[in-house]
C-alpha cells in the first residue's frame, strides 16, 4: 500500500509540474522586451522533455543535436530554467550528476548525460578516458545552492545523493586534482592520467581542465577554476549551517575566503587595473584571446567583493568579443551590477547574435528579465521575495506573471515612474521586499506611507525597501518618488 501511496504522489507531483512548465508571462509596452521574451520562453521550452526519455525529467543543455546535458551548461541555465517552471527538470540533472561521482573517476562525475541515462559518448570513453572541466563541480555546488533559495526545496540542502557529492567535491577532489588553497597554484597541468599512455586514448589532455576556457594551452589553472572553489565552498558552508552543522560550516566558509583572498592577492594586477586569467608553470601569469570569457566568472562567482575591481570587469563586458555561452550571462551580471543601459542593449540583440540557438542563451533571457530587469530574487534563507526594478527609458511599464518562487506563483510589474506591484497567486502569505534604487526615506505601500530601510548592492549603489507581508490571492503595491 505504502508503495502505491509514494507512485501516486510522484505522479500527482509531476502532473503538477508538468502544469506550471511555461507558466510565466511578460506584458510590457516595450515591443522590443515582449519579442525577446517570447522568442527566450518558446526557444528555451522546446529544448524541455518530460519525463518520458530513460533519463527522466531533462532539457537540452550542450550543443544542440546532442540531445544532452553538461554539467557547465546546466549550471548556467538552471535559474532560467527555474522561472520556466522546470523545477523537476533542474533537480533530476543535478542528481545524476551527483550520482555519478566516483573514486575511479578521481571523483568527477560524467561531464555531459545524454537522454538514454548514459555519458555522452562524444565526451566519453571509459572512466580513465572522458573530458572534464575541473571547474564543473564546485560550480554545480553553487547552482544547487542557488536553487535552493529560488525554489525552498530543502532536498537541495540534504538528500544524501547530493549531500555526498558536496562532500567530496570540497574534500577528495581536491585533494585528488592539487586543488586545495595551499597547493593550487603551483599544481601540475596534467593528473591522474594513464602510465603509460594507451593507445588511442581520445581525452589525455582533455581529463582535468582546470578552467572552462578550452582554446588556451600550456596553463596550470585558470582564475575561473579558483573563482569556482571560492563560490562551491561558500555555498557548502550555508548549507551546513541551514542544516546546523555550525562547526562544519565554518570550515569550508574558511576556506572559500582562502580561495577568495588568492583571487584579490595573487590575481588583481594592479598595473593593468585587471584580474590576470590563466597562470603557468613557474607561476608566469599571461593572457590569452579568450581572457574575458574567464574575467566572466570571477563576476559569476561573485569572488571579489572590491567594488573597483568588479566594475573593471564589469566595464569589459559590453566592449570585447566573447562566445555565446559567456554572453549569455551577460544581461543578469550586468543588471546585478546595475549596468542597466548595457544589460538591455546585449538582452534584446542575443537572440540575433550568430550561435542564438545554443540552449544557454535563451535560458539566459529568462534569467535576464526576471531576475535582472525586474530584480526578482527570492531567498528561502532570509524568507523574502525581493523586487528591485531596472528598466531603461525606452520601458514605460513591465509585467511578469506566474513566475514559481519559493512554492508561489507570483507576478510583478514595474512602471517607470517608480512604482511596483507585487501579486501573490498561491495558497499561503509571502514576505515582499518591495526595494527601489535611491536614499528613500519613505515608500508609499498602497495608500500609506512606510518608513523606508536601506541597502547596498555589489556595486556599493543605494536602495531604499520595505517589507510588505502579502497574502494569497493579494496585491499589494508600493512607490517611491
């Protein structure tokens, strides 16, 4: 009986989700925002399967025509993904990622899944022959921990599988890859390969990339790879503290701040006003074509908090050339960094960009609007739904509906004359941080004035919010001028 109950609740569970997938709507006056929107959620959506591949739940999330995901690309897609409703989609690949972790391996997990619950077999041979990215798993740590305070879902914070896969991403990969604060600068390119080679081997120099940057050579590690740890680890000690592992916990906060202080020491050049990228054997840093496709992810990682140094990197992004998939990022870390001008301009021209196809771009969108231009950032930790509006001249007004937040379709629309509306359409009240750029003392919620807190971004920016306690079935608006 009990086996039949637990069938039917998945079931119910997955008709559930299957309903909300492609919920979220976006009504604006601005053509250019609706076309880019419609295009992002049709384009993103026709990459979804449902359930029905021997893989389960899944998008595309590698080169199209794989029929795959890899571990980068979902990292990278899965808060679009989320807005999406794709919230069984996102916790079905982490897990197999999880799942396939391995001593044979030296602890990393298959690089890219395809739909048959196999490793791709363009990536993979064997466990002593595939590629992989060293970056990938303290990077899926982060995006897990992400969605954690997206979704609520606390099966992100303590189911075993993925428990165990943090574990020993932070410990015995480390050890295993010389990836440990002490040692990772001067580590050897080239680990834990077969001696001597075999003969016809397809992935030797491809087993252990330190850096997503995969056109440069002759390197040890890349600064997204140290960016990577810092965020991986800092991500494992929230969690453990959310699981009252105080003493664990601070651990691993430790040692994000040792990765983080080897980013703003031995990284910033201060001639160049720049983080170097790569660094070689003898501890020669030097550049490469590619340097602003690994600058991204010291912003991505957030593995500086040195507001100069951000807007250095910051400044960058909308001048030099950059592949898809880092492009891609760009619309959300611009916004973050309220870089609004430039974060609208890169969002509507992505989806005419050469490449526009690749899954990462329009789950990037998505990201982008929703999570950028209207500034909606959930957190399950702190129990607030925040709303920080960044629209651009050219937007009168923009409105998303039906976005799942923390268990809650919500909607939100902002108006350009700095006004925010905020709509609770689930079944129980949510805490809105109604927040609005500028030293307000006072926000008007509905038809009364509020007295107004203040906070800070990454860019040192001021806003002024309120806490707004809505109920279901509610709206509640609220405007600073």
């Amino acid at each position: 009986m009990k086996t039949w109950i637990l069938v039917l609740m998945v079931f119910l569970t997955q008709a559930l989700h299957a309903q909300q997938a492609g919920s979220v709507t976006l009504s604006t006056s601005d053509t250019k925002l609706q076309e880019t929107f419609d295009w992002a959620k049709r384009t993103a959506l026709g990459y979804a399967h449902d359930g029905k591949d021997p893989v389960g739940y899944w998008y595309e999330a590698a080169l199209p025509g794989r029929e795959a995901f890899c571990m980068r690309d979902v990292a990278h897609q899965s808060m679009g993904a989320e807005i999406l409703g794709l919230s069984p989609h996102n916790f079905n690949m982490m897990y197999k990622f999880a799942a396939n972790i391995s001593d044979a391996k030296d602890w990393c997990s298959y690089w890219e899944i395809n739909r048959h619950d196999k490793p791709a077999p363009v990536d993979y041979s064997d466990d002593k022959d595939f590629w992989y990215n060293l970056t990938a798993s303290p990077d899926v740590i982060q995006a897990c921990y992400r969605l954690y305070e997206w979704t609520g879902n606390r099966e992100y914070l303590s189911h075993p599988v993925l428990r165990n896969f943090y574990e020993k991403s932070l410990t015995v990969y480390l050890d295993r890859w010389k990836l440990n604060p002490d040692e990772v600068m001067n580590r050897p390119r080239y680990m834990n390969l077969e001696d001597p080679p075999r003969a016809g081997a397809r992935f030797r120099n491809a087993r252990g990339i330190p850096s997503y940057v995969e056109a440069a050579g002759g390197f040890i590690v890349g600064v997204d790879l140290i960016a990577a740890l810092y965020a991986g680890c800092q991500a494992y000690g929230e969690m453990l503290s959310l699981r009252g592992e105080k003493d664990k916990a601070v651990q691993f906060v430790r040692k994000a701040e040792a990765y983080k202080k080897l980013v703003d020491e031995k990284w910033w050049n201060e001639q160049k006003g720049q983080f170097e990228t790569f660094v070689t054997p003898g501890g020669v840093f030097r550049d490469n074509v590619q340097t602003i496709n690994g600058l991204t992810y010291v912003i991505w990682f957030q593995a500086t908090s040195d507001s100069a140094r951000i807007k250095g990197v910051l400044d960058l992004l909308p001048q030099l050339p950059a592949n898809v998939e880092n492009r891609s990022h760009y619309p959300y870390l611009l916004y973050r960094g309220r870089y609004t001008e430039d974060a609208y301009h890169i969002l509507v021209s992505l989806k005419d960009m050469e490449r526009s196809k690749y899954p990462e771009v329009s789950f990037g969108v998505m990201e982008g609007i929703v999570a950028g231009m209207m500034g909606l950032r959930p957190s399950a930790t702190k129990g607030v739904i925040q709303t920080l509006p960044q629209l651009t001249a050219g937007t009168e007004w923009a409105e998303v509906r039906g976005v799942p937040v923390l268990g809650t379709p919500v909607g939100v629309k902002h108006e350009a004359a700095g006004r925010s509306t905020f709509t609770n359409s689930g079944t129980g009240a949510v805490q809105w941080q109604a927040s609005f750029y500028g030293d307000f003392q006072k926000i008007r919620v509905d038809k009364e004035e509020t007295k107004a807190e203040s906070g800070v971004d990454a860019m040192g920016n001021r806003y002024a919010f309120v806490k707004v306690e809505v109920q279901p079935q509610r709206t509640v608006s609220a405007s600073a001028r």
